[in-house]
C-alpha cells in the first residue's frame, strides 16, 4: 500500500498554481509564443482565438480601447505579441501578496520612524 499525503491548500494557491501552468501552456505552444520576426496580425478571429472572448466583448473593449488594436478604414487588426502581452500583464495580486506587500510597507514605516526618532535631537527618549 501507498502513503498518500494530503495537502490543504488555499483558493491562493489553486489560483497560482493554475496561473502557473497556463504560462507553462503559453510557452510551449504554438500560439504562445510569438515569432520574433515576424508578429502574426490578424483580424477579430484572432483576437477571439487567443483571449477566449466573444465577439462582442472583443468589440466593446476595441471601442473602450482596453485592448490593443489597429485600425484602417472599417477593419480591425490585432496583433499576436500585443495581445499575449496585453493577457500577461493583467495579472492580479493574489491575497497573500498583497498581505506581504502591507506588512512590508508597514515594517518600513516603522523602521523610517525609529530611524528620525534617533536622528531628532529634540526627541527625548
């Protein structure tokens, strides 16, 4: 018989772990990584094939202009690289980085407020 261990795991790290393995999927497939060469540009199908969005949401966000884009006369273009980019950076904070993020500002300020404590000749202490 096997040991089997369980782990218990936060909503946090699922998410980072399936954030994870999606740029893991990205790398290695063909529409993940961009050609340096030459950067695919196409039209609505390609922007709807890479960010898994509807039509129409693709449309709303062009006329938002919340997502890269080009445009000459009636036609769309989108870019390969600018889109994946474009998904990339809208990585949001998971609840424990910006937990780290708090205690570190907070230790900081406590360590710039000791710091002009010492350095206050009229502070008495």
């Amino acid at each position: 018989m096997e040991n089997i261990t369980f782990t218990l795991l936060t909503a946090d790290d699922i998410s980072q772990a399936i954030r994870n393995e999606l740029k893991a999927l990205l790398a290695e497939n063909s529409f993940g990584a961009a050609n340096t060469e030459t950067d695919d540009v196409g039209g609505i199908a390609l922007a709807m094939t890479l960010t898994g969005l509807a039509k129409a949401t693709i449309y709303s966000l062009v006329s938002s202009r919340k997502i890269p884009h080009s445009k000459r006369g009636k036609r769309l273009y989108f870019s390969r690289r600018e889109l994946i980019e474009w998904i990339t950076n809208g990585k949001r904070k998971t609840q424990a980085e910006i937990t780290l993020e708090a205690e570190n500002f907070g230790q900081k300020n406590m360590e710039a407020i000791q710091s002009t404590k010492t350095k206050n000749r009229f502070h008495k202490g």
